[in-house]
C-alpha cells in the first residue's frame, strides 16, 4: 500500500497539473514552481507533508476561482446576448393594442358627446383622456346587446363594438375594422346622457 506521502505528492502533482489547464499561459513558471515544491516535500516526514498539501490545495484552490471569475465572456455567448437584446426592444404587443383602442375611444367619444350634450358636453371633453375612460368590448351573445339592437334597430351589428362610460355619459361605439390594431373612425355611435344626480341627494338633513 503506497505511503502517505506519495499519496500527498500524487494529490498534489494531479492538483498542479489540473490548475495549470485553467491558468493563463502566460504563469506556466508559477505552476512547475508548486510541482517542484511537492517532489521536494514528498521526501520529508508526514507531518511535514500534511501541512504543506493542506497549504498547498488551498492556495490552488482559491487561485483557480480567482481566476475563473476574471476571465472575460466567452465571444460565443455574443449570438444569445444579441438575440435577447432584440427581444428586449421589442414593444409590448399587448400595451400597443391597448393604446391604439384607447385613442380611438376617446377620439369618438370627444367627438361626439359636444354634440348630444352642447351646453355640458364641451368643457367635459376638454381635459378627458383615456384614464377617465371605462370600456368593455360587447357582443350579441349578451342578452342586453340584443335588447340593444331591439331597442335600438338603426345600429348595426359588428365584429368590433364597444360600450364606453366617461362622466355622465353612456357610449355605443362600433367599428368596421379592428380599432385595436387601427385608427380609423366609428362607424356608429350613440350616446346617452344620464341625469346627473341632484347635489344634495346624499345629505343626511332630512330637513
């Protein structure tokens, strides 16, 4: 059975060698220095020898991280790195949607609401933006959208219709293409102008 000794300096020699294939090239002296360092200790005494491989190890340990953490990147990553940074640039389909139906509502609705309403109508539509919208998307499949076009029956069914609320008032808004992926104009609107309430209607003064 082989001694501890030239256990260690085998250690040790394999060490050498496997830190020499991760160092830069240009320290080849360093790494014979430590192998000619382990033949000379694997002739001394055991004790010696333990203390020296554990010295040893540590400082080629600590060396090898060092040294792979400092190496600059790879040029092959530079293909996933430009391909990340394109889709990283692209915009947000789903927010570029929602922007351009946005800005259709509202150009019907400011458009429309001045003339239903001409005495409250224009200074109300004068600082609206999208924010001060609430929207939902309707079909015929809704009961209430039917009773819509029964009430209603000048308004035409389409792919693209919109129920709009802003203030006070109640919007019908459709479109012959999709107004998520277009500007364009309505192609049929009605507005109703709901009553606004009285300014005292929540007072607790029965009097």
């Amino acid at each position: 059975m082989p001694s501890y000794n030239k256990l260690s300096g085998s250690f040790l020699r394999a060490s050498t060698i496997q830190f020499r294939s991760i160092w830069p090239l240009r320290r080849p002296l360093f790494a014979d220095t430590l192998n000619s360092m382990v033949l000379h200790l694997s002739h001394r005494r055991p004790r010696t020898t333990r203390l020296a491989c554990a010295l040893i190890a540590g400082l080629l340990c600590a060396l090898a991280i060092h040294s792979a953490a400092s190496q600059p990147a790879s040029a092959a990553d530079l293909d996933r790195e430009f391909y990340n940074d394109y889709l990283d640039s692209l915009p947000n389909e789903r927010q570029v949607r929602q922007e351009t139906l946005e800005r259709n509502l509202l150009s019907a609705v400011v458009r429309n609401i001045p003339r239903e309403d001409p005495f409250s109508g224009p200074q109300f539509v004068r600082n609206l933006t999208a924010s001060g919208l609430r929207y939902q998307r309707i079909t015929r499949a809704s009961a209430f959208v039917r009773g819509i076009f029964q009430e209603l029956p000048y308004l035409k069914e389409t792919e693209f219709m919109w129920i709009v609320r802003a203030g006070n008032y109640t919007v019908f808004v459709s479109y012959r293409a999709n107004p998520e992926r277009f500007v364009q104009s309505e192609f049929q609107i009605h507005t109703i102008v709901r009553s606004a309430p009285p300014a005292d209607s929540h007072s607790d003064d029965p009097g």
